[in-house]
C-alpha cells in the first residue's frame, strides 16, 4: 500500500506501538504523523501484525516490517 505523506524519523523509520492481549495485537497506534493516516494504510498495519505469530519470544521486543517507498 503506497502513501506518500509518511513521515519518517531521523533513523529512516516509523515507529509503531503495539497493545497485545493474550491472543496476540489489541490495538495499534502510528506516531509522529504529520498527515492524517488513510484507512488503506491502517487496514495494511492491522493486516501485517495479524500475519506475525504472537506471542513473540521474549528477547524479542520488535518486529521490523520493510518501508517501500517514501520521501526521496
């Protein structure tokens, strides 16, 4: 899913916080947008974190999804 508004950090990315139940993600939040975010790029988010297998291991405390795209 393209969007060309997206804002990245000084790192080259964008930071996503997760809420997980014992069934996995809960709810999702997006930060540090300048723009409105659309519903296709959230409805992508939710899809992502609904793919990725919960609970993680806990030595592992993110997930790293690629950004295609974005400012040039």
């Amino acid at each position: 899913e393209g969007w060309s508004d997206m804002s990245m950090n000084q790192d080259g990315m964008v930071v996503v916080e997760i809420v997980l139940d014992a069934d996995g993600p809960d709810e999702s939040a997006i930060y540090d947008q300048k723009e409105p975010i659309p519903q296709s790029i959230q409805s992508c988010l939710g899809t992502a974190l609904g793919s990725v297998a919960w609970p993680l291991p806990a030595d592992q405390q993110s997930i790293h999804f690629p950004i295609v795209g974005g400012p040039r």
